[in-house]
C-alpha cells in the first residue's frame, strides 16, 4: 500500500510527538534538478543560507551527519574534529539510505532510524528559522535551529565551507 502524499513522515512523527513546532512546505520535485537543496531554495523562494542539506560522512568507519547551507560544501576536516575524528569521507549513498530510511536527496537530520552524531553549521543559529528535509524529496521543514539541534541532539560547529 502507497503512502499517501499528505501522510506524515519519520521526521514529521518525531517533531509532533516531541511538541515542537515546525511548518511544512511541499513541492514538486523536479528529477533533473542538479541540486535537491538549491531547487528547495529556489522552488520555495527562500534565501540558500537558510536551507540546511543533510550529508552523511565516514569518519574513522563510523557515520555522522552534517547539516550544512545548500550553497555550501561540506568541509570533510571540520566535520571529522567536530565528532573527535581524524579523517571524513562522504558516506556510501546506499549506506547513508540504509542507515536513515530516507532517500538520497530526502535526507532529513530528524527521525533517521538509527540516531547519529551530528553537527550543525553554526550559522543556522544566525537565523530564526532554518529548513531542512522533511523526510522526503519535495518536502522541507521550517523551525527555529536550537529546535533543531535540541530534536537531533546535535552540536555545532563551522563544518561548511
């Protein structure tokens, strides 16, 4: 049986039970878009520094997550300090859906089905809202960052470069 398109999500679940507010902003999601984060940005009318992508890493064999601006890279180094590690690599994409239960491009840093280590780039909290994937592609979510990283029990740390 399909999921219906309005149906919640592990990430939406996660928000509601824990009473935090959040706002969901749906779109079609077009499959040559070269960038799932950039097309959230433009489809949604919001500035890129305030949409996060969700990126998974190996650091030292074990997965993290980073939670970085869409017009942003990953800084690999950063990120392997911020979780005590030495060396990052980006994580098998495969691995990454495995170990989350989203796709690639749907990614959420909430409700994954293993809780990770996580690091959010400081610059989320220069915001009031931030939005980041509601579990889906063509879905993000809208909330307040120390929201945020209070539901992933994240930290944060300059990782986007």
């Amino acid at each position: 049986m399909a999921k219906k398109q309005g149906a919640g999500t592990p990430a939406t679940v996660v928000l509601s039970k824990a009473k935090i507010a959040f706002s969901t902003h749906a779109y079609e999601h077009d499959p040559a878009a070269k960038s799932f984060g950039l097309e959230a940005a433009e489809v949604l009318g919001l500035a890129p520094e305030r949409v996060f992508k969700t990126l998974l890493v190996e650091v030292d064999g074990k997965l993290a997550v980073g939670v970085v601006p869409v017009d942003k890279q990953l800084d690999l180094k950063a990120i392997a300090a911020a979780v005590g590690g030495k060396k990052a690599v980006m994580a098998d994409p495969a691995a990454a859906e495995r170990t989350t239960g989203y796709v690639v491009g749907g990614i959420s840093p909430i409700g994954q089905k293993r809780p990770l280590p996580t690091v959010v780039d400081e610059t989320a909290t220069t915001h009031d809202t931030v939005y980041v994937s509601g579990g889906r592609r063509g879905l993000d979510l809208g909330l307040a960052p120390a929201d945020l990283i209070t539901i992933t029990k994240a930290r944060t740390a300059a990782i986007a470069r």
